[in-house]
C-alpha cells in the first residue's frame, strides 16, 4: 500500500473516532458506517483486508492491550462463565451456523459450511470492550464479555483449521481435529507461561524507560510469533502474558508505567480507529467478488445466517448460564446475584469484527463457494455491529439494570487504602528501630508519621457526609479546587 492512502486511512478514523466521542454511538459503530460510506466516495481507493497483516500484526497488540487492561482477579472469579462462552459456545456456533447453513445454501457441502460456521463464531474483543466500556455495563457482565472476546480467537481459529482440512480433504478425522486443538490451546498457554516470568524479570532489571516501553511495544508480537512457531495459538500465549504482566505491573518503575500508559492508549485508539474503518471499507471488494450469485438469494442468505448466529447465542447462553446453577448448590452461591437480565445483554452483546473478516479472506481460492463464505461473514459482522450495537443501549435502558453502587466502591476503595498506609506505617515503625536509622532526627520521623496519617484520613473523609443543599460530598467539593492549587506553584516555578 502506498503512503498516502495509508496516512489518510489512519486520519480519518481516527477524526471519527474523536468525533464519536462527542455522540452517543459507540466508536466501532460509527467507524463502520463511515467506511461503508467512504468505500463508494470518488477517489478512494480500494483497502482490502489482508489476513497476513491482520493476525499476526494487528490482533497481537489489540488483544494485549485488552487483556494488560482486564483484572486478572475478575477474570479467575468468572472463569467458569468465561469458559462455557469462549470455548463452548464457539464450538456450539461453528456446528449449529454451520449445519443452518448447509441446510439453506443449495450446493454447500457439511466440511465447507462448518467453515463459515467457524469463521464467524467468534464475538469481538475490540467491539466487546468498546461497546461495553461506552455503554458502563455492570462490572461482572463486562469482564464475562472481555473474558470471551480474549480465548474465543483461539477456540475458532483452530476449528477452523479443522473444518478447513475437512473441506479440501486432508482432513484427520475427529482424532486429529481433537489433537489439533489441545496442542493450540495447551501449547498456547505453555508459551505464555514460559515466556511471561523472563519478559517480566527483563521489564523490571531495565531501568531506561524508553527502553522499557520498546520491549513493551514488542511484547505481543514475541509471544505471538513464538507460539505460531511451534503451531500453537498466538492468541492465547499473547494473553496469558498480557494477563500476569498486567498483574505484576506495580512492581515495573513509576517512570514506565505512565509513559507505557500513554504510549498503549495511543496504539490502541490508533489501531481500533483503521480496524473498525477497514471493516467497511471491505463492501466494494466483497459485492465484487459476488458475481455469480443472484442478489436476491445472497441476501436471503445472509439474513438467515445472522438470524442463525443470534438464535444460536441465545440458545447456548441461558443453558449455559441457569443449568449448572441448578445442578451445583455452590455455583448457586457464587453466582447469587444472577438473574434473566444477564444472560439477555450477553446473548445480546455478542459483535462479530474484524477477526472473522480476517480469517474469511484467507480462506484458500481453491475451497468451493469461498466468495459467498467472505460475503456472510461480511453482512454477519455488519449486522451483528450495526443492529446489535445500535440496540443494546435502549436494551439496556429497558432492562433497568441496578446502576453502580458508587458509594460501595469508594468503600472498598477506602479500605484498601488505609490497609495500605496502615502498612507504611508498620514498615516506618521497623525500619525506625533499625540501628542505621538511628541518625534519622526525631522531627523528620513525626513528619512521616504525620504524612501517612494524613493519606490515610483523606481516604474516610471521601466518605463524609452529603452536603444537605449541593447534595455533594467532601471529595466532591475538594475537587474543583485541586487543579487551581496545582496550578499556581507550577506556575511560579515556570
């Protein structure tokens, strides 16, 4: 691609993407529909989404950028939720799409129709996590989305590699398929294992920051190109590493961290913004490939795939979500607080992106019916971006969900706090009793003393009581004089 589209690629999504900040629609939204607009203008050109750039050169940062921002923590309490989505309900779409499919697509053979079913699978971890953080899910309902949208490449990129071996016959059987997906998925997190305890080792012994943040920069790429190696998913070796490097980060320089901070927001806004652009700018290259079939029957299809994929995920995800509840009393008291409205946006929530494109382009030229194969998966990601993501919101709206309750988190927040200064305050103690310690001057240790006390009482104060008449509290009204105090002393030393 020459530099000029290039550069006009990148700013103009990222001019949508900045605009759409200004609206209610979700970014990906929005970036869809430009380039589905965009794709007809004069002048510009044709951007065809290459599968040997999007795999290994876009997804690994996209996915790593997810998983460092995902809490471990909350990911380990869903897991089981996480897993019955990621792995289970993949395998159930690529054989119920598949089999639709086979059954409406006069000519489609099984091994061919269950490579559609694969492609489209699985939901977006782009989408999920813009969609949701937009939107402000409840936190459990965001993670279960995350979660998904992080494994769920994994289980359906090797489904489909089985499917796709079945279709131009080299297929090994239910065996070899069997075979095929335990070494990715085993190999995969093996990989991640091996790789995340060195690479954390090197981030926190490198103490130049700009040195730091280009082996960060790399990191995604490493662990991806490392499993591929061995044939085992980049996908889930990029994750298990993105997941413990973003847990052990507190223990990486202060420097880093920030500067590593800004420099992932912009790669990711960056990335998301041309990810999300490309998807419809792919409409000109897929009608054009579309020749021999009649308009009337491709549509017909493509609307009975998507209404496939979405009955599918409903069907999967209530099962999936009450029958283990009511067969183990201990699932029932993890998972107290699960009701129908859950189940309701995940099975709602479930956007297709760009890795589903990705893979439908590299589907062999030699595989039967591959046109009409990249053509459902285009109107299937369309349709599950555009109609699923512009109704969620209303859905949501509709279903009443309890808003977070702020007061329990600046609870929870403020505990954590003072345990934490409570600590550095046992340290002080200790390290005060220390010979070396004993030149410390008596005033500078009542300064610390006084300094930890004070941190851990402006934490209760967030929790004083409401201002009767502004209905604000301490730290509300603390706040707005924070700038203005920061603000005058750096002007002074400027």
């Amino acid at each position: 691609m020459e530099v000029l589209p290039l550069v006009a690629l990148i700013a103009g999504s990222a001019a949508v993407a900045g605009l759409a900040r200004r609206t209610p629609v979700p970014a990906p939204l929005l970036l869809v529909v430009f380039g589905l607009l965009a794709g007809y203008v004069p002048g510009v050109p044709a951007y065809t989404l290459d599968p040997h750039i999007v795999l290994p050169l876009l997804l690994p940062p996209l996915l790593y950028t997810a998983a460092v921002d995902s809490s471990y923590l909350d990911l380990r309490a869903n897991i089981r939720p996480i897993a019955m989505l990621s792995v289970g309900y993949v395998l159930f779409a690529t054989l119920a799409v598949g089999y639709a499919a086979y059954l409406l697509v006069p000519g489609l053979t099984m091994p061919v129709a269950l490579v559609l079913g694969a492609v489209i699978a699985p939901p977006d971890a782009v989408a999920a996590t813009a969609i949701a953080r937009k939107l402000r899910l409840p936190n459990r309902i965001t993670t279960i989305l995350q979660g998904e949208s992080l494994v769920n490449d994994a289980t359906a990129i090797t489904a489909y590699k089985v499917a796709l071996a079945a279709a131009v016959g080299v297929s090994a059987g239910w065996a070899g398929g069997i075979a095929e997906f335990l070494l990715a998925s085993v190999g995969g997190i093996g990989v991640g294992l091996l790789l995340m305890v060195p690479i954390h080792q090197l981030r926190t012994r490198l103490k130049e920051p700009l040195l730091q943040n280009t082996l960060s920069l790399l990191i995604p790429f490493v662990a991806y190109a490392a499993a591929e190696r061995v044939h085992a998913s980049g996908v889930l070796a990029v994750v298990v590493v993105a997941l413990y490097l973003g847990h052990r980060n507190w223990q990486v320089d202060f420097a880093t961290r920030l500067q590593e901070e800004a420099v992932w927001r912009v790669v990711a806004f960056v990335l998301e913004s041309v990810v999300f652009a490309l998807i419809g700018l792919q409409l000109p290259v897929v009608l054009g490939g579309l020749g021999e079939y009649d308009g009337m029957h491709a549509a017909t299809y493509a609307v009975a795939v998507f209404l496939a994929v979405v009955v599918a995920r409903f069907l999967w995800v209530f099962p999936a979500t009450f029958v283990p509840r009511w067969l183990s009393e201990r699932i029932r008291a993890r998972e107290s607080d699960t009701d129908w409205k859950a189940p309701v946006i995940v099975g709602w929530a479930g956007m297709r992106g760009v890795v589903s494109l990705a893979i439908a382009f590299s589907v062999p030229m030699s595989v039967p019916h591959r046109n009409l194969i990249l053509f459902l998966t285009f109107t299937t990601v369309i349709g599950t971006l555009v109609v699923q993501g512009l109704t969620l919101p209303p859905l949501i709206r509709a279903l009443n969900l309890p808003p977070k309750d702020v007061q329990a988190e600046t609870l929870a927040e403020a505990q954590a706090q003072s345990e934490a200064s409570r600590a550095a305050e046992e340290r002080l103690a200790e390290l005060l009793e220390e010979p070396e310690s004993s030149t410390l001057p008596p005033p500078l240790a009542d300064r610390l003393r006084t300094v930890l006390e004070r941190r851990r009482n402006a934490v209760w104060e967030r929790l004083g009581e409401v201002n009767p008449e502004t209905g604000e509290s301490a730290d509300d009204n603390n706040r707005p004089h924070a700038p203005a105090m920061i603000a005058a002393p750096r002007e002074g030393f400027v």
